[in-house]
C-alpha cells in the first residue's frame, strides 16, 4: 500500500495526515515533513492516523526524532490511531510520550 502525507501549521499547532504504511522508505518522508513542520516551532504535533494501517520501527524512530527536532515543550497527539498501531507504541513504551486521542482538540 502506498503512503500518504499532507501538513498544515495553524497558530503553533503542527496538523500531519498519515495514511498507508509507515515503513523504513516512507519514514523518510515523514522525517522529512517533521522537519519541514519544525521550522514553524510549533507547541503541538498533531498526527492523524486513522488511515495508516502499519507503523515500523522506523517510523517510532521518526517520532522520536520529531520529540528531539522541536523540544521537550511539544505535545504530540496521535488521532483515532489503529489498535496495530497503538500495539507498537504499547511495546516500544512511547504510549507515554504522547497523548492517544480519538479527536482533536481533546
């Protein structure tokens, strides 16, 4: 399946549309849009996932990365997540690194 990603950034709020399969090629671009997205300095990530049906480990890493890139002040939300990939996040412990939400604004 392919992968998809659009972003906006509104008032600090960095909006990222994910769909399809994160994995070691697309992480890339995900890394890529994460950096993109930082030049704004936003104060939330805000990644909707209700379209991505698979997460690898590079992906996580990118979340990590996106942690590291733009500070310890961000908040990172993860939208209407699949339970594959809540799984990963539970696994890897990054469950507590960002606030699983079934909308946002909470």
């Amino acid at each position: 399946m392919d992968f998809t990603i659009t972003s906006e950034v509104v008032d600090k709020v960095a909006k990222l549309k994910l769909a399809g399969e994160l994995d070691s090629l697309s992480a890339r671009v995900f890394q890529k849009e994460i950096e993109k997205v930082a030049l704004e300095s936003p104060t939330e990530l805000v990644l909707d996932l209700e379209n991505l049906s698979f997460m690898s480990s590079a992906g996580l890493r990118v979340l990590i990365f996106s942690k590291q890139k733009m500070g310890v002040g961000l908040t990172i939300y993860i939208v209407k997540p699949q339970e594959i990939i809540v799984d990963t996040l539970e696994k890897t412990g990054l469950q507590h690194s960002v606030n699983i939400v079934d909308q946002y604004p909470v």
